[in-house]
C-alpha cells in the first residue's frame, strides 16, 4: 500500500512590466512550458502596461494573463498572481530567466515533508556579456544570483534568491503576501528584501517551518550589461544595505542580520585570501577592491536607513549620474 502523500498541484507565476523583454518572457514562459512534470498553470502577471498585456494576450499560449491589481512593482504583481492562483504550491520565476530540465519536480519533490513551507532553487547567471573580471561571485546577489558561499546541497535557509523560490500557498497567504514597500519597480531596485522579509515572517509563524535551498532546481538569469557595471555594483549594494535596515525594524536585528553575520566572518574572509594568494593573476587587486567597495556600499546603505526612515528623499542616487543622493521618483 502506497501511503506518500500525494504530489501537490504547482502554480507558477512569473511577472513582467516591459515589451523590452519580449524575448527572455516567451523564452521564460517556454522553459515552464517543456517541464515534466507540467506546471498545473502558468500565470503571468503584467504590471501596469496595456501594450504589452495587450500584445501577451494576442500571442502567448498556454498562460493566463492577468493585470496587476496592485501597486506598481514587483511584489504586488506576486500578490496579484498569489490570489489568482490555484496550485497548492506557488512557484516564482522572473521573466528574464529560464528554468533547467526538471525544474517543475526538483521543487515539488521536497514538499513531502509536511514542515517544509517554503524551496528555493540555484540561480545561475548568464551574462551578456562576459562575467567582468573584477566581479567576484561572492557578490553575485548584486545580479540576483545564487552567489559562492551558499551551500551545494538541498539546506535549511533563512530565505531564497527572487528569481527561483516557490512557497505553499496557504502560508503565503497566512502571512500577508509580499511586502510592496520592499519590492523593485520597473527596473530600479528602489528597495529590496522582500523575499528576505517574507520569509522571516513565515519562520516566524511557525518556527518549526523549513525553508529549504535545493540547488538541484536550477534557472539561469540574464545579467544584461547594464548590470555589469561598476555603478551599478554600488548602488545595488548600497540599496541593500537599505532594505536590510528597514528588515531589521520589522523582524528584529537577530533574524534579520543572521546570514549577514555568517557572511561577513566566513564568505568575504575566504574570498579576500582567495584573491590575496592570486594577487599577480589579472583583476585579483580589483576583486579585492570591489569585495571591500561592496561591503562599505552595503554597511553606509544599512547605517543610512537605520537612522533615516526609507522613504526619506536622501535616502537613494541613480547610478547613471553621480553618487549624490537624489528623492525617488514619485517622492
């Protein structure tokens, strides 16, 4: 007599605000597409452009679109698609990403254990252009990827990479959904975390719940050019630092800085000797200098919001122009 609990029904949502990625969302909704198993339905979210829900519409198949109902970015397009899901597992992939052969199953599988709310997968980067010589991937959280550090083996975690997570829908639903005040809009990440902060609330509510990391998930991500920059580097750490802050007031310093902590004694340590034993091998002394750069960009950001509320107008700078701060739009 078989007596496994039966393999619960997926959702997968998936996001998206501009017709400029056309292309990477029909290559993201066609790698759900050729998943076996099949993803029970495919919900794609449009936030807040009637053009390219319109165009979506027309000519994508095999998705339901529907309209972000509520504020514009990208935790309230995962909301909207949490409450118009049916699955009893909610899987989320951004629509800059394609997910790997077995994607769909690899998630699925470790929800046999009933205390295990929340799996994240392994994010690996693609970059348009090259992974820049000086980008170490200890930082490779900067590009919302799986950075070197985290573990190589299915894991407890404290929370998962955007990109490549999936929760059971009731829990989503029992604590509230995403927080919108975290969430990226459009293409800047005017504050981040929301995963980070969804996830503590989740462990909070039930703290025998397990969030697991399986890398054995797997989905690149695009890193455009944009994103290989040393601007953009700064900023993304800086803004980090920001939302940690705002995390820390809601859900406590304890929680909220624990991967942080370990991070900081044990993942930039071995890095930095790792690029101190090369340090005659081309772009060592610039990996040393941005390991450093990104952790002063991510403590000012995190000391900035502790004292400063985050909605603050000083609080942010566009990494196109200089490193003043400047209000964020709609500020």
């Amino acid at each position: 007599m078989n007596n496994a609990p039966p393999v619960p029904t997926l959702s997968v949502v998936i996001c998206a605000y501009t017709l400029d990625r056309w292309e990477d969302l029909r290559a993201a909704i066609g790698s759900v597409l050729a998943q076996d198993p099949p993803a029970d339905e495919i919900v794609l979210v449009i936030d807040h452009n009637q053009a390219l829900q319109e165009r979506a519409e027309r000519n994508l198949n095999g998705v339901r679109v529907v309209p972000n109902q509520e504020r514009r970015g990208l935790s309230g397009g995962r909301n909207t698609g949490v409450a118009v899901s049916h699955g009893d597992v909610v899987a989320f992939l951004d629509d800059d990403a394609t997910a790997q052969p077995g994607w769909t199953g690899r998630l699925l599988a470790s929800y046999a254990d009933p205390r295990v709310m929340g799996v994240g997968g392994l994010v690996r980067p693609s970059w348009t252009t090259g992974r820049p010589v000086w980008f170490p991937p200890e930082f490779d959280w900067v590009v919302g990827c799986s950075y070197q550090g985290q573990p190589d083996q299915a894991s407890p975690v404290r929370n998962f990479i955007g990109a490549n997570m999936s929760f059971r829908r009731t829990q989503l639903l029992a604590v509230g959904g995403f927080l919108d005040a975290l969430g990226r809009v459009g293409t800047r990440p005017v504050a981040s975390c929301d995963e980070t902060d969804l996830c503590l609330r989740i462990a909070a509510r039930d703290p025998k719940a397990v969030l697991l990391y399986e890398p054995a998930a797997e989905i690149h991500h695009r890193v455009p050019e944009s994103r290989a920059r040393w601007a953009y580097f700064r900023y993304r750490c800086y803004v980090e630092g920001l939302s940690k802050a705002l995390v820390a007031r809601r859900c406590g310093t304890g929680p909220a800085l624990a991967s942080e902590r370990a991070y900081l004694r044990s993942t930039i340590p071995r890095a930095l000797a790792r690029n101190l034993s090369r340090i005659g091998s081309p772009g060592a002394l610039r990996t040393i200098g941005a390991l450093a750069a990104g952790v002063c960009a991510t403590a000012t950001g995190y000391l900035v919001g502790w004292v400063r509320p985050l909605d603050s107008p000083r609080l942010f700078w566009h990494p196109q122009t200089s490193a003043r701060p400047r209000a964020r739009a709609g500020s």
